[in-house]
C-alpha cells in the first residue's frame, strides 16, 4: 500500500520501509525519506516551513531535510488516509557536532534576523498575551465544572488541581509583566527562529554516536531563544532528569550563546508558567475521540505525579544554574523561598 502510493505521488520506487525517529521512512536508489504527518497543511504554514528552510541552509545550518514535492509539484500528498509532507535525508557528515544545548546554541544563532515573520508564527513579546488567554479559557472551564458538576475522572482532577495551576500562571504572568515594565522598552536579545515546544524528541537522531540530529522544519515558531531554552529543561525535570544534566544543558548552551540579563529574567517566568498541564487539559476539550481522551487522561494524571519535581527544580534554579541572583536582579517567587 505504501509503496504504491509513494511511487503514484513522487515517482519512487521503495526499496526499504524502515523507521526513522519515530517516523515512517523508506530507502530509494540509495537515498532515504521521511514521510511527516502534518494537521494543519494550509498554504501559509507551507510557504513559512519553505522559507525558514531556504534561510537555515543559506545560514549554513547543518543536517536541514530536502523537501520533496510531488508529481503535481505540490509539496503536501494524501498518503494513507493522512496528508504528508517527504522529506529527503541529507549527506550527513561523520563529525562530531557537540551536544544538545551547544547546537541549540548555533541552531539559535542561524536564525536570527529572520526577514520573513509571519503573524501566524510570531511569538516575540506575545507571552502574556497568549497565556492570558489560555488562563481565561481554563478559568471558564473550572467555573462550568462548578456549576453543573464533573463529568468524569478527566474533570475531577481538573477541578481538584487548576487552583494551584492558577496561581502558577499568575504568578508567570506577573514576573513577565514586571520584567516588561523594568526594561521599559528597551530590547534585551532579539528574535529567533524557535520551536513551538523542544524536547527530545524535536530533533531526529541519525548518527548518534557523534550527536548527528535531523532537524526538520515542522513546529517552529518565530520567539526569544530563552524559549528552547526554558522548555527543554521543563522536559529535563519532567522526566525526572537529574540536576546535572540540566546543569550541564544551561552551561552547554550558554557557552556558545550567553544569556542577557534580561535572558536569565525571561527564563524563570517562562519556567514557572505550567506549560504541559495547559497542553494537556486544552488538547483533552478539545478532543472528541475517546482514545485520544484515554492518552490525554493518563498524561495529566503523569504531570500531576511529578509536579513536586518542577516545584523542587524551581526553588533550587539558581544553584542548578550556578547563578548568582543578585547579578541578574531576579527575585524569586516568595512562596518557592518557603521549605
């Protein structure tokens, strides 16, 4: 079935189906593919995919995929019931490429000045906004339970957490807001290209041996390094990381790209933002289908387990960044000072 599609869209003869990360992948005349899923294939996000493409390598950011269009020359095909994007696999040197958080460090740096910013990617100077937003839609849905009661295991363990969360996210909210008051307009850093949440699994490992990762265009958006940053070591401390991996994460990355004052600021409000717990219950109502809602319950029930692990990380930050708060004027939140 597979095979046959290929061929009927791009005209290639499948040799081998294999896994590549996680992803359906195929060999074909030497040469090896990845097929990407893609939710959203709407012309737009198309066009912005192409472009932070064509700006990477003329950068000269290593290990980028070649995109591959069809017979059609449309770069999106209907293959197995899913639309997908092909990606071909690039030469990838034998060389060493250091670790996580130095080639975050140059993937950042690769991406700055971006000339091309589309509203729909656009992040920078957006955070209070966006979770103001997410903060009232979350609100609404706690007061509903009130009213008419929960409506199973999912809600009640809404309702018996979001209080806490709350007060999460207003306190992020308000260190992003004094943060923006004490810079007073003043720009501390700049854009860069980013992705909407980096973890582990963003990049492809190819050759890992010498940290050699696929970076495919998909699920990037247009924010302050810090961004990468923050939420890599959320997903360090999520999966019970230890503290100096995380330690060695920061110092990895900010050799190669030190972070302002401001940076260090922006860093520790976007931490304290609950971000996983908001994508899990958000995706949940959103949700129709009961398998999905199955996953999604069984996560929230994970993120709720390790809460006390970002609480822990959180009240030690600056000893697992080995950064003296008073250089960079951070006041922590009074109730993470409290044993």
């Amino acid at each position: 079935m597979l095979e046959r599609e290929i061929y009927h869209h791009y005209n290639l003869y499948v040799d081998r189906q294999t896994r590549i990360g996680g992803y359906e992948g195929f060999s074909a005349q030497g040469r090896y593919y990845i097929i990407v899923p893609i939710l959203d294939a709407h012309q737009q996000k198309i066009e912005d995919m192409q472009t932070i493409i064509r700006f990477l390598m003329e950068k000269g950011e290593k290990d980028m995929p070649l995109w591959v269009a069809n017979q059609r020359g449309r770069w999106v095909s209907r293959v197995e019931g899913r639309d997908v994007l092909l990606f071909e696999l690039p030469q990838m040197e034998r060389k060493e490429r250091g670790s996580i958080g130095k080639q975050l460090a140059e993937f950042h740096q690769s991406g700055e000045q971006f000339p091309y910013v589309s509203e729909e990617l656009l992040r920078y100077n957006q955070w209070v906004e966006f979770w103001t937003t997410r903060l009232d839609s979350l609100q609404e849905r706690y007061r509903d339970i009130s009213v008419n009661g929960p409506r199973g295991e999912f809600d009640y363990l809404f309702y018996d957490s979001f209080p806490y969360y709350e007060g999460l996210t207003e306190n992020a909210i308000q260190y992003i807001v004094d943060y923006e008051y004490d810079r007073n307009g003043q720009e501390e850093g700049s854009y860069t290209i980013t992705h909407d949440r980096f973890y582990a699994g963003s990049w492809i490992p190819i050759k890992q041996e010498h940290h050699v990762y696929l970076k495919l265009p998909t699920n990037l958006v247009i924010d302050h390094p810090v961004r990468d940053v923050a939420e890599y070591i959320r997903y360090l401390v999520t999966e019970k990381a230890r503290a100096n991996d995380i330690s060695t994460f920061l110092d990895d990355y900010t050799r190669s790209k030190p972070l302002t004052r401001g940076g260090w600021r922006l860093l520790y409000g976007r931490l304290l933002f609950p971000a996983t717990y908001f994508d899990v219950v958000e995706t949940y109502y959103k949700t129709s289908r009961s398998s999905e809602q199955t996953m999604l319950l069984s996560n929230l029930k994970y993120v709720l387990s390790v809460e006390e692990n970002h609480e822990s990380f959180m009240k030690n930050f600056f000893k697992i960044s080995a950064l003296p708060r008073e250089v960079v004027n951070i006041e922590p939140v009074g109730w993470l000072t409290k044993s």
